[in-house]
C-alpha cells in the first residue's frame, strides 16, 4: 500500500468549510484513498473513500487530483464535534484487508 | 454506537499476568481485525480473521499474544506475561466485504 503524508495539525473555525490535505505520490492504478477519524477515546470511524473520481457523502466530500497523487477531504461546515484525527489511507483492497494508519491529521474546530 | 462491542473498556493488570480481551463484531461481519495503538500514534495492525481461520499476524505480534475466533463470531485477544511496554488501546473492527471496517471503543490496557 502507498504511503500518504498529511500535516501534523489543522484548525477551523466552526462553520466554515475544513480542507485537509493528503500527498499520496506512488499511488497505484488499483489503490483507492479512504479517509477515517478517530475522535478523542473512541475508535476510527469511516467517513469517506473513492478511486478516481470526486465522491460525496452526509460526511464529507473527497476531491482526488487527476493525476491521483493527491487529495482533498472537506468538512463542509465543521463542528466542534469535527475535532478530532483524520487518518488518509491508501489501500487496493480498503475494508477487506488491514489499514495502515499514519500519525493522521489532528484538526481543531474552534467557536 | 457502531454495532461492535469490546470487553472489558479498561484493565489494569500487574506485570506478569496474563490479560484476555473480547470483541463482539457486528454479527453478519465475517472479517474481524485487531489493532492496537499507543499514545499520539495511528492504530497498528496486529491480526485479522476471516470467519474462524487467521489469515494474517503482524510481526508486531509476538508469541505472548494470541488471537482466536473460534466459531467465526466473537473473537479473544490474551497476553501472556504482560509488560509495560504491552500498555496501549487494543482495538477492534469488522467487516462484511465491503470498503470500511467498523471499529469497536476499544480496550484501553494499563500495566503497571
């Protein structure tokens, strides 16, 4: 599975829009990019993934570049229960197999 | 809530003891993982199941860990002879084929 490199750490103001970013540069054709978040003492939960094209869900949406070597997860209107680790994850097989989490993303929502 | 339950939520043990852990996957889910995840790091990958049979064992695992699932529904996770360095949130997820593993609260383990 492709290693991801994300910030260390983010902060939003509540209600604006969180765009958190993800380098995924030796991606290959099969692999698709999941994004979890694990909120403070409870366990990662699933939010979004996709392949090649731009995805949505209630979450979140997911904007992968054309050349697939990044992409973009964005909080629409963060919360303060937005806070928390977003983790990129780049895998073939997702789900079916184990994840390789990195260090994530630790964002901050703010009043 | 996702439908995964993990027993006990907290242990406390002394060095040396052995220690067993509980995952209850949601039911219709024929894969269950176990990860576990020290401070300020991601979650670890130890070992997952495919209904009963073990496909895969991290290295990470070392024999005083031992997984089972013995009829393709709950699973244990025990440690012989714990150490402090054992100390960690060890987590639980299952899946049914599909694109997310669905993660339980997780067992937060102390070994002083």
């Amino acid at each position: 599975d492709a290693k991801t490199t994300q910030p260390t750490s983010m902060d939003c103001a509540e209600g604006r829009a969180a765009n958190l970013p993800c380098n995924h540069s030796t991606i290959s054709g099969n692999e698709y990019v999941y994004w979890y978040r694990q909120i403070h003492s409870q366990g990662p939960q699933y939010i979004i993934h996709g392949l090649k094209n731009n995805e949505t869900n209630e979450m979140a949406s997911l904007i992968i570049t054309e050349d697939r070597k990044s992409s973009t997860l964005i909080l629409p209107h963060a919360t303060l229960r937005d806070t928390a680790v977003y983790y990129c994850i780049v895998s073939a097989s997702g789900g079916y197999n184990k994840l390789i989490f990195g260090a994530g993303t630790r964002l901050a929502v703010h009043p | 809530d996702t439908g995964v339950s993990q027993n006990p939520r907290h242990k406390i043990t002394k060095r040396g003891q052995n220690v067993t852990f509980r995952c209850d996957p949601i039911s219709e889910h024929n894969r269950l993982y176990w990860y576990r995840q020290t401070l300020g790091q991601g979650p670890e990958f130890l070992t997952y199941f495919q209904n009963e049979a073990q496909l895969e064992k991290s290295r990470l695992l070392s024999d005083r860990f031992s997984a089972e699932r013995p009829k393709g529904s709950f699973s244990t996770l025990e440690i012989q002879r714990t150490e402090q360095g054992d100390s960690a949130m060890y987590l639980c997820a299952s899946s049914l084929q599909g694109y997310e593993q669905y993660f339980g609260p997780g067992t937060r383990l102390t070994v002083t």
